[in-house]
DNA sequence: GGGGGAAGGATTC
DNA sequence: TCACGGAATCCTTCCCCC
C-alpha cells in the first residue's frame, strides 16, 4: 500500500496534509515492513518551512481542490447516467475482449538497483553499506541495505542522511553506467534484436520467436558455463570451466530468488530448458555471468502486465503471467492501480477517492469513471481493468523532443539568466546536432526559487539545430519572462531549453525558395502546398518585441513548408503578432502574387533559364538545411553580396555581420558589408553600386534616387498616408541586458540581438531610404511626424489590414498598388498603365515588362529578375529595416513596455498557480496588420 | 466545432 | 551547513482561428 492521508500516524494533523505528496513511497523492492511514520515524521521535519515544502504544500492542495470537484461531479450524477454509461463501457469490454491477443511473449527486465549495484560491484568495500548514488540534492538509486532507513531513488541526499546518517552517497558516473548497460543490451539482443530499451537499465522483449527457435535447440545451444562474473560466460557451451556453485557476488539480502535458485552441479555448465521462464532465467543467467549484476523480469503476454510482473519478484527474480484470460485477471483482481505504470500518486490519490484502489474496483466503477474523466483517462482504466495493454513493442518510434536544463543556486541576475541560456543553447544545439533532428518548437523552462515551474514556448516557422538559432528565440522567451516581473528581478533556480516539433528527413531540406520559385509554387494550385508569404516586416517594431525577436524571425523562412519571400519577418510570439500565416489558396494569394506569378507563367523559360542560373551561382545547395552557415537570399541575393543579406538565420552569417558590426560600427549591415569588402556602396533604390565610403554622399545619392519615387505618391491624401503609417509606438527599443552581453569583446556576440550593433552600425542607406521617403512624399509625415502618427507605417506596402476581409485597412482604388501590366492577361485591371501604379508595370511600349519594387515604389528599369530580386531584396532586408526603429527617440522606451505588459495583462492565466500577468499567448498583436502579404491580400480583394 | 498552439501537469526512470 | 534532478512523453485545458 501506497503512503497516503489515512496511513499517516502518529504524524501531525497539518502534516497528514502532505502525506502523499511527501511521505515515503514505498512501492519499491525492498521496503517493506518499515516504520513509515517515524521516517515520514522525518522526512517531513527537514522539509518543513522550506520553499518546496510549501510548493508541494500548494500542489497539494490543487490536487485536493481537484478531487473535491470530482467528488462533486459524482455526487450529480443519476442513476440513469451510470446506467447508459454502463452499457458503453461493456460495449467497449466486450469490443476489447474480441481484441485481445495472448500469443505474443513478452518480457520486461529491469535492472536492480542499477547504478547502485554498479557502483558496489566496483567497490566491495560498499557491498556491506548502506548506500546511494547521486548527490546531497538528489540521489537516483539506493542499495537494499540503505533501502532499510528509508532512503530510496529521487529523495534528496540530505534527507537521506537525516534518516540514515552513516549513508554513503556515491556520485553518479553515466558514462560506467553506459557502458555495463550496453553489455546487458548485448544480452538482449540474443533473444530479441529489435528489444526496446527504456532506460539504461531496463528493456521490453518479444521473445516469442526467439521461443519458437528454441524449442529446435539442442541443449548445446541452451548450456551456459559459469564464470565469476567474466564477459566470457555468456557463450553457450557444453565445456563447464567453472569450479564454483555460486554466480555473481549476492548484492542484496533477502532476494527472493537470489541466483543460483537451483544447484549448480561443479564441472557442468547450467543447462536452461525451452520455456519461456527458462529463456528468461537464462538471460538473467548470462546478464549475471557477464556483469556480475542482477535482473528482474516479468513475462507476459503484454507490455503492461509484464511491467507489473518484474517488479513481482524484485530483486534477482522474475515472474509470470500465463497466456490464459483467467490468469491474467486472477493476477488483475488484487492488484494495486498505483503499481500499474501510468498510475502515479496523483491518480491514485484521485481514484482513492473515489473508493477504487485495487483493479478489481476499477473494473466495478468503470461506468462511474467514464463520466467522470476523459475518454483518453477512462479508456486506459478499462485496459488495465481487462489487464490488457500493447502486444507490439513499438521499436521505431522517434523521438518527439530534446531538451537540457539545469538547477543551480538562486540566479536573479538578466545578464546572467541570459548567459546560461546561451549556455543550454550550446549544449542542446550540439546535442541536436549529433542526432541530426531539427524542430520548429522552442520551449523554455523556468523555476522560480519557489518552486513555481513556468514554459514558455514558441513555434518557429523553420525548424531549428544551431545554437544561434534556438537562442534568438529563447532569449525572446526569457526576456519576455523578465519584463514580466519587471521591476522585480526574476528569481531563478532552473532554466531549461527545449527543442520538438522535429521535422522529418524530407522536411529538413530547405523549403527557400527564389522568389522565381515562390512565386513558381505560388501559382501551383495544389493545395497541399502552403502559399508564399511575405510577412510583416515591421512587426516585432509594431508589438514591441526585441529585436532579437526580430532576428529570430529571420530564421524562419527558409525552412518552412512553404515558400517563402525571404525578406519574411515573422513573429517570435504569436500572442505578440497573431496572423495566420498558414497555407494559402490560391485565390488568397496577394496580388503582388497573383500578378507576378502570371507574369512569370508568360516567362516561363526565362524564368527556368534564371532559376537555373541563380541555383548554380548560390553557395546554397538546396539540398542543405535551413540552419546552414550558408545565407538563403535565394533569388533576391546576388551572390557577391550574400553574405550581407541575413534571411534564414544562419548563426554564422548572424555572428560575421555581428562582427562587422562590431569591427565598425558606422556600417550598415547590408551596405556597409560591401564596403567593407569593396569601399562602395549598393543603392538600394537605383541599384548603383557607389564608389564612396563617405556615407553623407551616399545619402545624397539616395535621397537623389529618391525623388523620382515621390511623384509615384503625391496623389496620395494624407489620410491615405496617414494609415498606411501605421507604427503604433514600433520603433521603440527595450534596453536588453542581451545588449551588453552582444557588445564587442562579449564572446557570445550576436549581431541579430544587438540593438547597439546595430543601432552603430545601422543602415544609413535604407535610413536614409526611409527618411527619404517620407521627406519627398508630398503629405506624409516626415519622421519626427511619425513618431506622433499613430497610424504610420513606412510605405504603402507594408501597410495590410488585419484582415483580408478587413475593408478599413484596404486602400482606397486610387491607392497605389501592385500590378501587372500585361498585355496577355485578361486578369489584370484594365487601368494599369496608370502613372500611379506601382509594381510590375509597362513602362513604354519597347520595354515590354519593366518591373516596379512593390517596396519603394521604383521602378526598375529591367526584366532580369535576378536585378530586380536583388533589389527587392535589398529594399526588404529586414535587417536594415531594424534600423529604422532607431530613428525613434528613446522616448518611445515607456510604451514598448506598456505595451508589452498590456499585452501581457490581457493574457489570463488557465492553470491554477500560474502568474498574474503572464503574457498571452494569443493575445491579438497591435501590429498584425503590418505584413506586406497583408497588404496585398487587402488590396487585391479590391481589385479582383 | 474542430484543429492546433501554448501552458501546465502527471508520470516514469 | 545549505540543500528536493534531468529528460522525455503524454494528457488536459485553455484559447484562438478558420
């Protein structure tokens, strides 16, 4: 019997409370008969007053809160309810009876006392001690001597020692572990190649072939020598060498069934019969002979029941269940629900309860569990009630996560919290990559110093394995875990990162797509084929999320399903920037999509010509992954300038600007990387590569190049421009304790977290675009207007409403917009040859398709798409457009954090405990409005 | 209402 | 003396979007 309330003693009233969460549990071999409440007064006075005491004091009572709701709930129901019920569930029986399979052998082995009886075969002096291993924090395993106090696998060594001072805790050594268990696993193999291991020390069989081959055996291949504890002993052979009538030295007193149970005759190897208990106590046999080390097994006819059986007969022993109904449930009837896996203190508590603590009570309350838990819940009790589970042991399942996280002294300081992050970044990105896996879902664990456990997850649009990566997104996570305390530090004890999500094989291909092939895609009209995106680029600005944030998003196009325009930034947070960004039909498309994807099917060889083209020149191989150091441009990049331009969030691309930056922090990260290299600049407008270094010329060209792009906007009202300039306090800048970690001389510098590289080293030429922009357009604000606007957004093009549908963020039919002129397509709006029109547009009658940047309204006097990619690119670059932000004065640094805690606030806590003011998660970003997709999504539902 | 992401919990070794 | 882990999986609930 489990510990619990009613067993509690002569311990106090307001203890008796605790008892089942703290009390000794002492459903393990070895344990039996001691005096639990002077261990439990024990246990529970070196915890009381301490933080955990009171977190589990808290959890305690969630879970007593739970059991009185559910008692409530039962209270209500009818007799006819239980009645129908009755009938499901003995619908269901009878359905699950039909099914079940006793033809499959199956074996769980498990280990005595694994580490601890490693640790004492390789120390004799301990065999007589009491002892565990682990440390004073928490021990793993014990010995049956130290079992004897109390002491046992996941109790803190210091209250370990309380209950047995002469305790000798042994440190954990995984790599010996590893080693001895690849031995036994060695073992295993012999009766079932493809056995599931679960853990270092335990694993499923289906030993039922190996049974069927065994019965042709002669006894040659079934005798086995007995050797003290050599690697040798585990070949079958009829030469008996050994001169002993003991096995391996007796770890544990008391064993039911220490080895030998029978008589070894000297001279004679031990001959094992046919059977599947002797199959067994041969594996045992041999795992012995090999590794001087004891195992448990149950045989079954199942994984569940076979469970049960090996911890039967604990330690040096086994157990089993015959393949008959009758057997199975005769060993069902008695058997406590806690020792069926799956059944933890919780439920048992709960079904206690609720008057059920053996199975048999499970099976004659099934009705009543069917209305009172979920279909999942009740259906796995009506399983145990049958002793029914998994005759397959499932061998190829894949791993659904990695995660590393670590405890340590109370941690309150930013900087700090942030360094380790890093820290368990680096060490799950290795991890990650030793196995190859890459996942879109980053999570972080936090634990404050009471205890409170908190995750915060966010699910990339790009699966991620670099440490770079699953940093920038991390961080996000922890910095939005630090506001949210703000002014009060966050005081920690744990941080872990985990990464799942895993994408499959064929997912980890890069899904970047040239805008050739984006649009290519786009036109496809498989539905099965997410649409392109380009996403608000502006919009970590917009809700106030770092620019770190930002830099994470730059990560996510190039693995995503679907193609992807590059130049995509989207949101870290959804609950910061919610758009469904999901596939897109086709008639969703935007109709920059739309019309470029025409024009493109009319160019068609052309385009095959230049995709080609662009593909040979790229460093990238499509066939790499998205988190390679390679930039992914993709047809926006020209090549010598690729690794200026940050798309997909390479950490070494990342970390080289980062050190540009750093190295000279009057660069711009887009242009200035040229010049560094080549003492020139590209204009992003006009597409000149400049010949200067002085970026006060620079600007003068641009702004030069600029003018003729006003004229394009001067029919545009000011209420026109006024909505399209839409920031809602973006620009604003969070001072980040990551700044000071990212400066120069930080040996984790990162030029995508580093609002101060960047700020230094922000681009003059698309700042000066911008500027430029705004300037030279006849009614828009310039950028101290802006800053007061609340309804500015940069161009027309990153304009969008928040909906398709959302006809108040449309622009007005006089609105400048992408089209397609052309000829050949009868699906384009007859007005556009109009002067306004912006986008993909006939310039004169020679010049068949000149195309307009959708970004800066210019028009570019070419049909090679690779220069206008490139200069698309180049407007898009969200990494110079980060530097917009910085042309807003620090003023605007209150409201990022209001709006970060509104953003917060309106988040409402659904589990019990959690914080007051966590952040939501799908709290409807002020900024969702901000992507060009948007934009065009609203505009072309105008025009079509 | 269903799907899916996020957050918290339960469980196991 | 102080002091309660780490990794993984599955489930439930809440919430938002379609």
């Amino acid at each position: 019997m489990e510990p619990n309330a009613s067993n509690a003693g002569s311990v106090s009233a307001d203890q008796s409370v605790l008892l089942s969460r703290m009390a000794l549990n002492d459903n393990k071999a070895g344990m039996e008969g001691l005096d639990r409440d002077k261990i439990n007064k024990i246990i529970l006075e070196t915890s009381k007053g301490s933080r955990f005491y009171e977190n589990e004091l808290k959890k305690e009572h969630q879970v007593n809160q739970r059991i009185e709701k559910i008692l409530q709930q039962k209270a209500k129901l009818t007799e006819q309810q239980i009645q129908n019920a009755q009938i499901e569930v003995e619908k269901l029986s009878a359905e699950l009876e039909r099914g079940r399979n006793l033809s499959r052998v199956i074996v769980h082995v498990d280990m005595d006392a694994f580490y601890a009886a490693v640790e004492m075969r390789d120390c004799p002096e301990l065999k007589d001690k009491p002892m565990a291993v682990g440390s004073m924090s928490m021990l793993s395993t014990s010995n049956y001597y130290a079992r004897r106090y109390g002491v046992r696998a996941a109790m803190p060594g210091f209250i370990a020692k309380k209950l047995c001072p002469n305790l000798v805790i042994v440190p954990l050594n995984f790599a010996k572990y590893r080693a001895v268990s690849e031995q036994v696993r060695e073992v295993f193999a012999d009766y079932d190649p493809h056995f599931l291991p679960m853990s270092l020390d335990e694993a499923y069989l289906d030993i039922t072939d190996h049974l069927e081959q065994r019965q042709h055996w002669p006894e040659s291949m079934r005798t086995y020598p007995i050797n003290e504890g050599n690697s040798e002993g585990d070949k079958p052979s009829t030469e008996t060498e050994a001169e002993t009538d003991t096995l391996s030295p007796v770890l544990f007193e008391d064993s039911p069934t220490a080895s030998p149970t029978f008589p070894v005759p000297r001279g004679k190897g031990e001959v094992f019969g046919t059977s599947p208990e002797e199959a067994v106590r041969e594996m045992r046999f041999r795992i012995e002979q090999k590794t001087s080390l004891t195992a448990s097994a149950g045989i079954a006819p199942n994984m569940m029941l076979a469970k049960v059986c090996s911890d039967k007969n604990k330690p040096n022993g086994q157990y089993r269940i015959p393949p008959e109904r009758q057997a199975v449930m005769d060993f069902i009837q008695d058997l406590p629900v806690r020792k069926v896996s799956g059944i933890g203190k919780v439920t048992e508590k709960m079904l206690a309860a609720l008057g059920i603590v053996s199975c048999a009570q499970l099976a004659q309350q099934m009705a009543m569990l069917s209305l009172l838990f979920s279909d999942t819940s009740w259906h796995h009790f009506i399983q145990i009630s049958l002793g029914l589970g998994s005759t397959h042991i499932e061998r190829d399942s894949e791993r659904k996560s990695m995660s590393t996280e670590r405890t340590f002294a109370e941690m309150s300081d930013a900087e700090e919290q942030y360094s380790l992050c890093r820290d368990l970044c680096q060490d799950l990105a290795k991890d990650l990559q030793k196995e190859g896996l890459k996942g879109k879902t980053v999570t972080l664990k936090l634990k404050n110093v009471k205890f409170e456990v908190k995750t915060k997850a966010f699910t990339l649009q790009c699966a991620v394995c670099t440490e770079e990566e699953i940093f920038t997104a991390a961080k996000d996570l922890l910095k939005a875990e630090i506001d949210n305390v703000s002014p009060q530090p966050l005081r920690l004890r744990l941080m872990g990162v985990r990464v799942s999500s895993f994408v499959s094989a064929d997912d980890k291909q890069p899904q970047q797509k040239s805008i050739v092939g984006f649009l290519k895609m786009g036109s496809d009209t498989s539905r099965s084929t997410p649409a392109p995106r380009v996403l608000g680029i502006l919009q970590s600005e917009v809700s106030g999320v770092s620019e770190s944030s930002v830099s994470a998003l730059k990560q996510q196009s190039a693995d995503t399903r679907g193609p992807s325009v590059v130049v995509e930034t989207s949101r870290p947070f959804s609950k910061w920037g919610n758009e469904s960004e999901g596939a897109r039909e086709p008639q969703q498309q935007t109709f920059f999509q739309r019309a470029l994807t025409k024009r493109l099917q009319q160019q068609q060889q052309q385009q095959q010509q230049q995709h080609q083209s662009e593909q040979e020149h790229h460093s990238v191989s499509m066939d790499e992954p998205c988190s390679t150091t390679e930039p992914h441009t993709s047809g926006f990049m020209r090549p010598a300038n690729a690794e200026s331009l940050q798309t997909c969030g390479e950490s070494s691309s990342k970390t080289n600007t980062a050190s540009r930056a750093n190295e000279s922090t009057h660069m711009d990260t887009q242009s200035s990387t040229k010049t560094n290299m080549e003492q020139c600049f590209t204009c992003p407008v006009c597409f000149k590569e400049i010949k200067t270094t002085d970026l006060t010329a620079f600007n003068q060209h641009l702004d030069e190049c600029l003018k003729g792009s006003s004229a394009l906007n001067d029919n545009r009202t000011s209420t026109d421009i006024d909505q399209d300039l839409d920031v809602h306090g973006k620009y604003l800048h969070i001072p980040d304790p990551m700044e000071q970690l990212d400066q120069p001389g930080s040996s984790h510098s990162t030029a995508t977290t580093n609002p101060s590289s960047e700020s230094s080293s922000s681009s003059a030429a698309l700042k000066t675009l911008s500027n430029g922009m705004l300037k030279k357009t006849n009614g828009m604000p310039t950028k101290f207007e802006f800053e007061n606007n609340k309804n500015a957004s940069l161009t027309p093009f990153l304009k969008c409403s928040k909906d398709s549908k959302d006809e108040s963020h449309s622009l007005p039919p006089n609105e400048p917009h992408v089209l397609l002129k052309d000829s050949g397509s009868n699906a384009l709006p007859q007005n556009s040859t109009h002067s306004d029109e912006v986008g993909i547009k006939t310039v004169n009658a020679e010049k068949v398709s000149t195309l307009t940047c959708p970004v800066c309204n210019q028009a570019q006097d070419t049909d090679d798409l690779t220069l206008f990619n490139h200069h698309v690119d180049m407007c898009l670059n969200q990494e110079v457009l980060l530097e917009l932000r910085e042309s807003v004065p620090p003023v605007s640094l209150g409201k990022a954090r209001d709006s970060e805690k509104a953003l917060s606030a309106r988040g409402k806590s659904k589990r019990r405990g959690s914080s007051p003011n966590p952040p939501s998660k799908k709290s409807k970003a002020i900024s969702s409005r901000h992507t060009i997709d948007k934009f065009f999504k609203g505009n072309s539902s105008q025009k079509f």
